[in-house]
C-alpha cells in the first residue's frame, strides 16, 4: 500500500509529492472523496489533501469531508509551492506569482505522543491539534472559550467558521434559553487549529474548560507540525488509552491530569 493525493483546482501537483515524499508509491485520484475512501478501506496507508492556499484559501470540502469521516485522522503536514500560470482563474489574476499550499496527511491510525508534560518548544518537537466544536449560545461564551487557550499558553493559529450542517438553525429551545434574539439565525461549526499535542496536560485541561460551553466537540487530529516524518514520534491508538472521544454530551475528555 502506498499514498494517494491530490493538488489544488484540479491540478495533482505530482512534482511537489515527489520532493517531499520520495520513495513513496502513490496515486493521483480525481475527487477528494476517493482519497477518504481509500484510507477507511485500508487500500492506502495514507492520503495527502489540500486544506489551504495563500491565493484561494481555505479548502472548504477537505474540512467538510473529515467531519464526515470518522475514522480518518490527521497525522501530518506539509506546505509545497505551488507556481500559478496563464490559465489560473479571474480571482487569481494579478496575485503574487508564486502560491503555497498546506496539505494534510490523513490515516486511519491517529498520531498519539506519549502522554506528559508540554514537549512543545526550543527543546521539544512543536505539535499541532485540529478540533471542531459548536459553541452554546450566550454573552461572552466564545470569548471563554479562547480565553481558556490562552490562560493556559496555547496558541490558537486558525479559526475556519462554517454554518453547521447537522444543525443549521438554533432550534427553539436554544433559542428560548439565550439572552440573544429570538430570530432565527444561523449555528456555526468552528475548526480550531492549536499548537499543542492532546497528549500534553495544558491541552488535556483547555479541552474539559471548553466543553462547558460546547454543545458538540470532535477532534480531528493531533500531530508534528509542517513534517510528513511523523511515524518515529507518535504512538498507535492502541498503545495507550483514548484521549477524547467524539461525543456530544458533556463528558469528552478522559485521562484528565491536574
């Protein structure tokens, strides 16, 4: 088995793959969807997926994807440049020559460093998580959220807002028990990327703060920052006890250290 990827505008940047991933047997496929597939039925060890650019931005359908898919893990990154040309879109004409696109290496196997103390640092290996959570309607309960991150000295990097698909609409109850308007609007998704591992007890801590004001919290994936070398650094799932579980109710954290 080997890798399956896939650039960015329908364009496969085998060239990129080929330098940061030499060795490695892999295969282009057309849509993102197949890349998802191929990981859950083990026809792949790993897929590489677009998930930002610095012209388009963010690649809103690999998001959408790995919330559906719940087996699939971030395990890795990596950035590749990726040169426009002639033919680039209208929105891409006029823009810096040069694009850089970020990737993420998905698996089946999550990425899990041995639990401790924070290693991230000048001495440690910086690590990053990705979660998904909804925020419960109230004054000031998105700002507890990342103020529960920074009490703690986690940096968040980036906040991808997305209306929730699950739950667009706050139902009335929600609604009903919210000092906003009765109107009805939107609920939003946030994909919340920090840098910390979930292994670490900072993170372990920032995670049962805010499930206090989270009505759903997933995560998506733990792992070394910007290398596609991770294996040597990270454990199986098997190998130790779960760290968060995909739940929507109140308890989503275990193995708690204080």
């Amino acid at each position: 088995m080997g890798w399956r990827h896939r650039g960015l505008r329908e364009q496969p940047d085998g060239k990129g793959f080929a330098e940061s991933f030499s060795g490695m047997p892999s295969v282009k496929v057309p849509q993102v969807r197949s890349s998802f597939s191929s990981v859950e039925g083990l026809e792949v060890h790993r897929a590489l997926l677009p998930v930002e650019s610095s012209i388009h931005g963010s690649v809103h359908r690999t998001y959408d994807l790995l919330l559906n898919h719940n087996s699939v893990h971030i395990v890795g990154e990596v950035i590749l440049n990726k040169s426009t040309n002639e033919q680039e879109t209208e929105f891409a004409k006029g823009s810096e020559s040069e694009e850089y696109a970020r990737f993420w290496v998905l698996s089946r196997s999550p990425c899990l460093p041995p639990i401790g103390p924070e290693q991230d640092g000048p001495a440690g290996r910086s690590f990053k998580t990705t979660i998904a959570m909804v925020v419960r309607e109230g004054i000031g309960a998105l700002h507890k959220v990342f103020a529960a991150f920074s009490f703690r000295g986690i940096a968040v990097n980036k906040v991808e807002s997305r209306p929730w698909r699950a739950q667009p609409l706050l139902s009335p109850q929600q609604k009903k028990n919210s000092e906003a308007a009765l109107a009805a609007r939107f609920q939003y998704l946030l994909f919340v990327e920090f840098e910390s591992s979930t292994a670490s007890y900072a993170a372990q801590n920032v995670l049962t703060n805010i499930q206090e004001h989270c009505s759903f919290m997933r995560m998506l994936g733990s792992h070394p920052s910007f290398s596609p070398l991770f294996a040597s650094s990270c454990h199986s799932a098997q190998k130790q006890p779960p760290l968060v579980t995909m739940i929507k109710q109140p308890s989503l954290v275990t193995n708690i250290q204080t």
